[in-house]
C-alpha cells in the first residue's frame, strides 16, 4: 500500500510502499534517511491530529489504523520538557 508522508519542518513530501505488518519505527527511519534529516533527533507522526511518538515505534501500522492513502506529518519532537 502506499502512504504519504510530509516533514513539516521542511515540507519535504515522500510516499512510501508500505505493508500493514511494517513498523512506524521503520517508516521513520526510512523518511529521515530519504530526506537527509538529522538522525539525532526524536520524530512523531501524526494521523488524524494524534501524535504517534517514541512509545508506538513497535506498533505495526495495521495496529496504529494505518491505511492506504493515508496523509502523515513527521514533525520533530522537543528537546527537554
């Protein structure tokens, strides 16, 4: 399946072929690594105005309701608290 997801600090844009069973780690990484970002960083995505950080990185995308079509935003998460 193919979903789309868009770095909203650049508004860099890069759709992915994906499977249900792929972790939202992986599609992390693989957005970060595409789009030459900084990999010391801490990345969400967020769906629908949920935010799916560090705590979902094992969960599929099946499990996340993750869908064909689908439209993320990777933003980077804050430094500190």
């Amino acid at each position: 399946m193919e979903i789309l997801v868009a770095d909203t600090n650049t508004n860099k844009a890069l759709r992915l072929e994906v499977q249900l069973s792929h972790r939202l780690g992986e599609v992390i990484e693989t957005v970060v690594n595409a789009l030459g970002l900084p990999r010391d960083r801490a990345y969400s995505i967020v769906k629908d105005r949920l935010e799916l950080g560090p705590e979902s990185y094992e969960a599929s995308l099946q499990q996340l309701g993750i869908n064909e079509g689908d439209q993320l935003d990777l933003v980077v998460r804050p430094i500190g608290g």
